[in-house]
C-alpha cells in the first residue's frame, strides 16, 4: 500500500484511490438500487487494480527483461552475409 500512496503524489494516482474508495460502497450493494449499478462498481474496480498491477509490476519487469537483452545483444557483434 505504501507504493500506492506514495505514488499517488507524484502522478495523479490518488484518483485511483479514491475512486475505489467510492465504487466499494455500491459494488457492495449499499445505496438506492444496487442490481443496476453494482456490476459497473465492480468492473470500475476491477480495472483499477489491473491497471494499477500492470504499471507497478508488469511493465517495470518487461522493461528489464527487454534492457536485458538489448545489452546482451550488443555485446555480440554480427556480420552480415552480403
């Protein structure tokens, strides 16, 4: 949670808090007519957290294994047939 909050601060992340913060009380069904907006609560969510995992684990990993593998390339130089 500390990565979440202090992330918040630097690009505007504290939206996504807050808008899991106010999508919870409707997915869990309180308030006026919850079978209608319950299920867009929920997806609303849903998406927050997938993105919020892609962006502090999934691309940070990515980026390495590419950076990797670019420096790895570079070592070997290669001649062409031509």
């Amino acid at each position: 949670m500390s990565i979440v909050l202090s992330r918040n601060k630097t690009d505007g992340g504290g939206f996504h808090a807050g808008m899991g913060a106010g999508m919870l009380p409707i997915a869990i069904g309180l308030g006026t007519d919850p079978s209608f907006r319950a299920p867009m609560a929920i997806v609303v969510i849903g998406g927050l957290i997938t993105s919020t995992f892609l962006s502090l684990l999934v691309i940070p990993v990515v980026f390495t294994y590419v950076d990797d593998a670019i420096n790895a390339l570079a070592r070997y130089p290669f001649k062409f047939k031509g």
